[in-house]
C-alpha cells in the first residue's frame, strides 16, 4: 500500500545516509520528493535519478539548511517546481564532537546552526504554505544523545535536546491548524560512515541494545512513513524512539 500517494515532501540532507534512506522510501510510497545537499553534488544527482526512476517527481537542491535566507528561497523554489509542500523533514546534521575542555566556540556554533536553527529556518519557510492549506506534517530528526546526553557531544546533544523543545512548541502553536510537528530519536544507525569504524567496537555497541543490531536507514525512514502519513493524523509533539530499544 502506498501511503503517501501525491504528496510533496522537502528532506534536508539527503544526499547520503539516513536522509537517502528517507527519499527512496518516501518515494516507493508514492511522494514526490525535494530534496538538499551541502557538497555531495554527484550522490545527490544520482539520487534523484533513481527516484524518477521510481515513477515520482524528483529534484536536488544544494541549499545550506543553516541560513535563514537561503531556506527561504529552497522552500518558495520547491513550491514554484512541485506546486505544494505537505511534509518537511529536518534531517540535515552534523557532528564536531570534543571535550568541553577542546571544544571551540566554531564548533558549538556549527553544530547548533546546522541542526538547530536549520529546523527554525526550515520551519518557518514551510509555515506560510502549511497554513494556507490547513494541514502539514513536520519531522526533526534528533537523537538519543538529545534525550540522554553523551560525553564529547556537548554541542550536539544541546543541538538534538533543542530540536526536542522545538517539536513540542510548534505541536501546540499549529496544532489548531492540523499541522503536526513531531521527533524522531535514532539510535545507532549503521551507515556508510559507521562501516569504517572498527568492526570489535561496533560489536560491542551492538551487544548492548536490547534488539542486538544497530539499526538501518530504512528502519528510521519507515518511521518518517508512520509520522508523515495520515496513519499518525492524531499523533504530535511526540518523540519517536527508533533505537531497538536503548533507552529502555
Ligand atoms: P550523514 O553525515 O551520513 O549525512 C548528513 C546529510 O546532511 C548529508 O546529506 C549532508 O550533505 C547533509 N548536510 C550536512 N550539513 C548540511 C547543511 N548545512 N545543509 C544541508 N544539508 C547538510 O548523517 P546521517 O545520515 O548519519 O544522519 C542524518 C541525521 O540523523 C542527522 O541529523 C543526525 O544527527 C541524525 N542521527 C544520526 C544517527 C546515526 O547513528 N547515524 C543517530 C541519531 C541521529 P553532504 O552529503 O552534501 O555533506
């Protein structure tokens, strides 16, 4: 069954990883997918490729979620070339970890402008459109360093535990409009980055989470499914726990 037949969906940060895990599954459910980069410009135009491939409308965008204004102009763009916005996923992220005694006042603020503010940015781009049509269905991806902390990532849990407060805020400001605004909280996910990592290390990361895998970009894209189809029309300002089970 495809759940999210027609509608148009802007993924930041789809060029590679979890966000690529995100278009190709949106798009196997039917959406027609925009989406940005930072620098990977030939993974991202491969990408759209094989989206289009898939029977939907597909496009990349190089567009630093991190500025105000160049957000602003990616979601106006992405309107003028898909004629409506219904879903906007904040993937986009980065880490600079470090000891707070090592971290430099560029690396907190890299790390808070590309994954916290880009939420703010994005989100206010998509608002005006969201309103007009009443409904609208946002999704920040965190981390189970936001909700827990984790030592040498000061920066980037302030940033995930940010995007938290975020969603709930926008769930109670929009809500009377239909627009829903909700987190996901990954845990370790296995991704072309992790599979240079030391294989005994990843091992033993895996042994302790309660499901004994680390998890795939697919298992946090059919999560984006759940939130950003009609399936979860009475769910917002949740966190999602995609993370076989850590926390618990
Ligand atoms: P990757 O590093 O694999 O990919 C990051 C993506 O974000 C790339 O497409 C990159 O583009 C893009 N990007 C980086 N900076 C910007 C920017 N300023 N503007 C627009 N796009 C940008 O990350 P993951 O797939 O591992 O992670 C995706 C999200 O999930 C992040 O928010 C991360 O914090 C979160 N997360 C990841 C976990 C994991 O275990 N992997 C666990 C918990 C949360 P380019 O290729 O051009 O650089």
């Amino acid at each position: 069954m495809k759940l999210l037949e027609n509608k148009v969906a802007i993924i930041t940060g789809a060029s590679r990883g979890i966000g690529a895990g995100i278009a190709s599954i949106f798009a196997q459910h039917g959406a027609h997918v925009a989406f940005t980069y930072s620098s990977s410009e030939a993974p991202a135009l491969a990408l759209a490729e094989e989206l289009t491939s898939l029977g939907v409308k597909a496009k990349a965008y190089k567009s630093n979620a991190g500025s105000f204004d160049e957000a602003q102009v990616l979601v106006d763009q992405v309107v003028t070339d898909f004629g409506q916005v219904d879903i906007l996923v904040n993937n986009a992220g980065i880490t600079k970890d470090n000891l707070l005694m090592r971290m430099s006042e560029q690396d907190f603020d890299q790390v808070v402008e590309t994954n916290l503010k880009s939420v703010f940015n994005m989100t206010k781009a998509v608002q005006k459109y969201f309103l007009k049509q009443r409904s609208g269905s946002i999704i920040n991806m965190s981390s189970v360093v936001g909700v827990k902390g984790n030592a040498g990532q000061a920066n980037y849990a302030a940033s995930k535990a940010g995007m938290i407060g975020f969603t709930k805020s926008i769930a109670l400001e929009l809500g009377s409009r239909n627009i829903r605004c909700n987190a996901i909280a990954p845990g370790f996910i296995e991704t072309e980055m992790t599979a240079k990592l030391d294989e005994k290390v990843v091992q033993s990361w895996r042994e302790g989470i309660p499901l004994k895998r680390g998890g795939s970009p697919e298992d946090v894209a059919n999560a984006c499914v759940f939130l950003a189809s009609d399936l979860s029309s009475y769910v917002t300002g949740q966190v999602l726990h995609v993370d076989g089970g850590m926390l618990t």
